[in-house]
C-alpha cells in the first residue's frame, strides 16, 4: 500500500513539475509582412508615422497580440481582424510608451452587432461593442463587421474598436467617468469637465456635428470625441479647436510640447 501511495506521489510531482515548466502555446498572430501590409493599406495614424515611429507601433501591436488573447464566436478571426484591433489598442496611447493595458486579458469577436444578452441573432442587436463588467470583467466583445468598417472607411468620424479602448483607458483609474486620470494631468480635469458639458448641450440642442450618442454621458463623450480626434483630425480642429486642443493634452501630450 505505502508503494502503491509513492508511486502516485511521484507521479503527481512529475505532472505539476511538467506542468510548471512547459511554455504557454503562444497566441496566433500575423507574420510581420501581413501585419505592415494591413496597416499600410487600411490605418491612416499609421501611414502618417515616420519610419521610426512605425517601427514602433509594429512592435507595440505584436505585443499587443502576444498578451491578449482575440477568440472568434461564430466567426473566424483573420489577420486583418488582428491587426486592426491591434491598431485601436495601441492608437489612443501611442503617445504613452510605457503604457500597458491592465485590464483586458481576451477579446471575443463577434459576426456582427449583438443585444444586451449578447445574443447575435434576434431583435435588438444595436450593440456593436462593449467593455465587461462582473463575470465578463477584463473581456471586450467586439462586432467584427464594425471593426473592420472603422477602419476601412476613410471619410467617417467613427471607429467602434478604438471607442472600446477608450473606455478601457478612462476606466484605467477605477471609473469610467470620461476623466481619464490615467492620462489626464490634473490641472486639465476642471477645463474638459466643462467644456465636455457645454459641447453635450449643444449635441442635445443639435448644434454640433459630434455623434449624438456622445451626450449619453461623460464616459461616452470622452469615446465618441476620441474617435473624431483620431479619424478626422483635420476636420476637428476645423470645427472643435477648443475640444480638439484639449484632447490633444489627453492623448498626444508629447506633440504640443515638442
């Protein structure tokens, strides 16, 4: 008997021991090629950079890639999906280069928009992305069609990925409140409380051409204005240079100082 409980014994230690020391099967992610050919033909931030600059936003995406996990659900994840959700990761906090995101471990990307209960067939589906809370904690469900149409429509001031970052980034320092003190330097938070407030008024009065779903609340304006900041950057200064000068100290705070 007391053989029989060694020889159980040491094939336990054996298993755990094995377990401990064998490598994570690495997440899939593009070959480097596949990856500069999207972002040249289909991310705009990123054909603007120069060629040091782009270095670093390929090596930011592979690690990007390295560390979350992108899951399809009834769907095939492919390059392009990879590469783009990369892309709006690491876009709004390229500014930052120690940054890492701390609270998302996978994406589960969806065929299309969903409803509430995540369901992706039925009525109600107006949901094209989301940020989990309680059991669905550190997990982004993201539409893959309006992944892709962020990105592959050049004249639109709207990107569903990067509007999810976004909210990751605000919720960063514990709310997500559109004050995102992760990035937000103290002595901007009073000037983009108000001003995000006076913008929301004219929304709801439809006196401005931001997206009418930003005036849902402070969490939503700091997303939907983000995306304009970022996908149509010359037409908001055009517009918005009070709102756009103040998203530049959020976002590219390095630009306005160099």
């Amino acid at each position: 008997m007391q053989v029989i409980i060694l020889v159980i014994s040491a094939i336990v230690i054996i298993s755990v021991l094995y377990a401990s020391t064998r490598k994570k099967k690495p997440f899939a992610q593009p070959g480097f090629d596949t990856e500069k050919e999207i972002l040249l033909q289909h991310v705009s931030f990123y054909k603007k950079m120069s060629a040091e600059e782009k270095i670093r936003f390929e090596q930011s995406v592979q690690h990007f890639l390295q560390t979350v996990r992108i899951t399809g659900i009834k769907t095939t994840v492919e390059d392009i999906d990879s590469v783009l959700i990369a892309a709006a990761a690491i876009i709004p906090i390229f500014a930052f280069k120690n940054w890492e995101y701390r609270n998302i471990h996978e994406i589960l990307l969806y065929p299309d928009s969903f409803d509430a209960d995540y369901r992706i067939a039925g009525s109600g589906r107006d949901t094209l992305g989301m940020v989990g809370n309680g059991p669905m904690q550190n997990v982004m469900i993201l539409s893959k069609q309006d992944v892709r149409n962020g990105f592959l429509s050049s004249t639109g001031k709207s990107n569903t990925a990067l509007h999810e970052f976004v909210h990751l980034i605000d919720k960063a320092d514990g709310d997500t409140d559109g004050l995102p003190g992760a990035l937000l330097q103290h002595q901007y938070a009073v000037p983009w409380l108000k001003r995000m407030h006076q913008e929301i008024q004219l929304i709801r009065s439809g006196k401005s051409d931001i997206n009418p779903y930003g005036a849902t609340n402070e969490a939503e304006f700091l997303a939907v204005t983000a995306e304009y900041f970022f996908e149509q950057p010359h037409l908001m200064q055009q517009k918005h240079p009070e709102l756009f000068s103040m998203l530049e100290q959020i976002f590219t705070p390095a630009a306005i100082t160099t």
